[in-house]
C-alpha cells in the first residue's frame, strides 16, 4: 500500500496517470538559473557589504539598473506555465500512442502467444525427449505411444520415461500441470515486461516536456527561484528583502531550505533553539545566513562555503531526486565535521562528539540530529512537530517530500506489478463489500484499505538513502511521529576501511622503525 492510499491524497501519482505539478519542478534549481540567482545575489551582496539598506527603493533602483546590465528585467515572451493537467495529457497521450494496449487486451494477446508457444504432444506424434537418470542425459526419439498408468510416465518408441525426469524444454509437451505454470509465468512475464517500458516511457516523456519547459523559459529570460518562474526583476527584489532580512536575523538554527521545506524571504523557521552557542554577528563579518565569522577565520570559512557551493551544485546537476539533495544544507557527504563547524559554528558544541543534536521550540521541525563517524559527515535526521499540529499540515510535509524525491521504492515495486499498477482507485464515497469479499465497485478489500499504524518509506539513489517513517496513534486519528532521514549508507564501511589501512600502515612504520633500531646494535 502506497503513502496516496493511507492518507487519500497524500501522493497523486500511479503509473500511466503520472503528471507532477509544474509549479514544484524542478525539485533542484536548473543549473542556468542558478548561475542568475548566484550572478545577481553578487550584485546585491556589493551593497550589503557597503552598508546599504536593501529595503530603501533608490537602493533597489540602482541594484535592479545594474542587474538590468546583464539580464532584461522583464522577458518579452509569456512564460510557459502549464497546468497539472495540461502536463498530465500531454503525457497520457504520447504514452497511449506507443503503448494503447489496456490490461484485458495484453494479457489476452499473451496467453495466445503462450497457447501457441507451450502446445502439448499428442498421442502418435513423432517425438524427440530429452532426459536425465542421475547424472546422466539420455535422448529417446519415436513415436509417443502413450501415458503410464498413473500418469506419471510416457512411452516413446517403446521407451518408459518417467516425466519428472524429462528436461523443462521437453516435459511441457507432456505435463498438462508443468505446461500451465509455464504459460502462466510467460504471460506474467510479458505483462510485466510491456508495462516496466511504458513506466520508463512515461517517465522520460515527462523528463523531456520537463526539460523542454525549462529550456523554453530560462531562454526567454525567466529565472526559476522559490519554486516558480520569475522574471529578473522579482527575483531582485526577493533576494533583497531576503538578504536584508537575513543579515537582521537572530541568528539562530535554521530548518534547511533545499531539504524539506522552502521558506518566504525573510521567514525563519525557528527564532528559538535550545543548547545553541549566542553569536553576535558583525555586519563587516557575517556570512548571508548572518552567521558572526571572526576576521582569522573568515578566509578559511570562505574557502570551505566554495568548495561546498561547487559540490552541492555539482550534485544537483549531476543528480536527480534523493541524490540531488545531498548531505544538510550547503554540507556535503564526507565533509569533516572540523569544517562543518567552520561554516556552521552555531550547530556544533563539541567537535569530538559523533552527533549534534539541535531542538526547536517552534517551527515545523522539532528536532534536528546531524551524524558524523571518524569526524566525517554522513547522516541527518528532521523529526517533525506532531503534538497538537493539524494533520493536514504533515500530509503537506510529505507531499512536498515525495514531490522532491520522486517515486518511492515501494512505489516502484508496485509499479512493476501490472495487476496494482493497472487496478483502480479506491472507492470515493461508500464501499460495498460482499461477505468477507472485495468491494464491489472497486475490488479493494477491507484489510487492504485498513490504514497501517506504522509506514516506512524509501528512496534509494546512487548516493544518497532517504527514509520517511510514519506513526500513528491507536485509533489512526493523529501522527505520533514524523521522521525524515538521509544518510550516504556507504560512508561508514569506506570510512572505517580507510581508518584500518592507515592504522596498519602506521604500524608497519612503528615496526619497521623498531627493527631498524635493532638491526643497527652490533
């Protein structure tokens, strides 16, 4: 059962009605309108350093006259915002039209295929079999004469063979029960096969209309920031009040943006946070989170949010879904934990610890555990407040998250089933189930719709495991947990493969050096 069935309208995708809403692509800024975002959050950056207030309008004026230097602030061209449903057809369409065969029809052409495929001998046809008495394989060839008496041999040319010893290829032609499960896997397997490629046709059909609609705006000018398209201008204006807004800040945790959540300019998540070390940020050193940098280590803090600018855009270039969202925030998989309290200073208090963990009195996440082995980063985990919080806003929480993430592995496998990939949906209203059977009008069962307590759901990328685990209370009317996790799963074993080889190496060093000493005494 997928998270859309346990929550009605949590997930709105099943294979061969799949259209994602063109508002939430990407789920990663597209790499030219990333470079604009970086381009005119340089220009703005200028003015902050100066001492500028960003929110003055001559202020905007002189920045958007000097972004309208390198970019037409407002695109001639309409932009291309198609609806859900526009997409959603666009897609059905071109699918339909390389694969119009429905289930009945398919499964109808592939027991034909099987029919004619895996035909039974009959009596007095010339024959060849192939068969094995213990290690051996023998071939008799002849007339089939007939069945033995119980059924469980055949004589060909006047040679008993005993069926369960004649070789797959052959005992088809002879074992009516043998013959059907053959046929049977062969139409599952036929089934299965046409609707794995129109699952990864649909898949790439959208990836080019989606691909085509970001060429398409971010040729005419249009820049794709805080998930929609904007034009030069608005984004300014944005990045203005965001920077302005950021730089005036208590700067305290944040709930990262390009993990869960996406925020309005200029709206923390959470102004108070426990077990948080107070900084007091200085305009001239402050880093744009407004994160106090001290002058010493200001050139290493820069030097370290580079390189973790260019891998986090290298990922999400690079990447796609879970992968393309790698690590927390701007730290990366693998970064070392003494870097990351250089960037993040406000999130770590002890840099030999394996864990920090961050608490919010506010805010959607209630909780934040970032996870470190041998000093490296692997793991963060977002508990999300459920105590009091209406339920509809955690269905939105995980409907952002799978909208980011893509199809789960669960919702893969059952894509890969032909008989739920092609089922309906539930009954909307009223069910009206037979006695101890199925609904009548949907063919659900009763346990099938039952609501499970507890659900674990995962995407599994190249890089990157995800995991969503959901609890609900005994009567199923309110969540008691709301957990996300990300980790890199191999981290771990490479890290402590490559701790073990230098270990050894230090200690071939250490004996190595050892005997030098006693090989010199004379």
């Amino acid at each position: 059962m997928t998270l859309k069935r346990i929550y009605g309208i949590l997930f709105t995708v099943i294979v061969l009605s799949l259209f994602l809403p063109v508002e939430l692509f990407p789920a990663q800024t597209p790499p030219i309108s990333l470079m604009r975002i970086q381009k005119i959050s340089k220009i703005i950056s200028k003015y902050k350093e100066a001492g500028e207030n960003l929110n003055d309008s001559d202020v905007q004026k002189t920045i958007i006259k000097e972004v309208s230097e390198q970019y037409r602030l407002e695109p001639e061209a309409k932009k291309n915002a198609k609806t859900t449903q526009e997409i959603g057809k666009m897609v059905r369409e071109k699918v339909t039209l390389k694969f119009p065969d429905s289930y009945e029809d398919l499964k109808k052409k592939a027991e034909q295929e099987a029919e004619k495929t895996f035909q039974m001998a009959k009596i007095l046809d010339y024959v060849t079999v192939h068969y094995l008495k213990g290690e051996k394989s023998f071939e008799a060839e002849g007339y089939f004469f007939s069945y033995g008496s119980t059924g469980h041999s055949i004589n060909i040319g006047g040679t008993t063979i005993a069926i369960f010893d004649i070789l797959p290829e052959d005992r088809i032609k002879f074992d009516e029960v043998f013959r059907n499960q053959k046929k049977d896997t062969f139409v599952q397997t036929k089934i299965r096969d046409y609707y794995s490629r129109k699952n990864a046709y649909s898949v790439s059909v959208y990836n080019e209309i989606r691909d085509a609609l970001i060429k398409e705006n971010e040729d005419n000018g249009y820049v794709y920031y805080l998930n929609d398209w904007r034009t030069p201008r608005e984004v300014s204006q944005l990045l203005c009040k965001d920077i302005q807004a950021s730089s005036e800040e208590k700067p305290v945790p944040t709930v990262p943006v390009g993990s869960v959540e996406k925020k309005n300019p200029g709206t923390g998540p959470d102004k108070t946070a426990t077990a948080v070390p107070t900084l007091v940020p200085d305009p001239k050193t402050t880093d744009p989170k407004g994160v106090a940098v001290s002058v010493v280590d200001k050139k290493k803090h820069e030097t370290i949010k580079k390189k973790a600018e260019d891998i986090q855009l290298a990922n999400s270039t690079k990447y796609a879904g879970i992968d393309a969202d790698q690590g927390y925030e701007l730290a990366y998989w693998r970064m070392l934990k003494d870097d990351f309290a250089i960037l993040y200073p406000q999130y770590v208090k002890n840099k030999d610890a394996e864990s920090e963990t961050l608490a919010f009195d506010q805010g959607p996440i209630q909780r934040l555990d970032l996870i470190f082995f041998s000093k490296y980063f692997y793991k963060v985990v977002f508990d999300f407040r459920v105590q009091g919080i209406p339920r509809e806003a955690l269905v939105g929480i995980g409907r952002k998250i799978r909208d980011k993430y893509g199809l789960t592995d669960e919702e893969k496998a059952e894509a890969a089933d032909p008989e739920k990939a092609n089922r309906p949906e539930p009954c909307e209203g009223e069910h009206d189930f037979g006695k101890d059977g199925p609904c009548k009008k949907c063919g659900w069962t009763q346990a099938e719709l039952e609501v499970p307590a507890e659900q674990t759901y995962t995407w599994t990328g190249e890089t990157t495991k995800g995991q969503l685990y959901i609890k609900l209370n005994p009567e199923k009317t309110s969540y008691v947990e709301f957990r996300l996790t990300k980790e890199d799963p191999t981290l771990k074993e490479k890290i402590q493969l490559e701790v073990d080889k230098q270990k050894k190496l230090e200690e071939e060093e250490k004996k190595k050096k050892i005997l030098d000493e006693y090989n010199k005494f004379k």
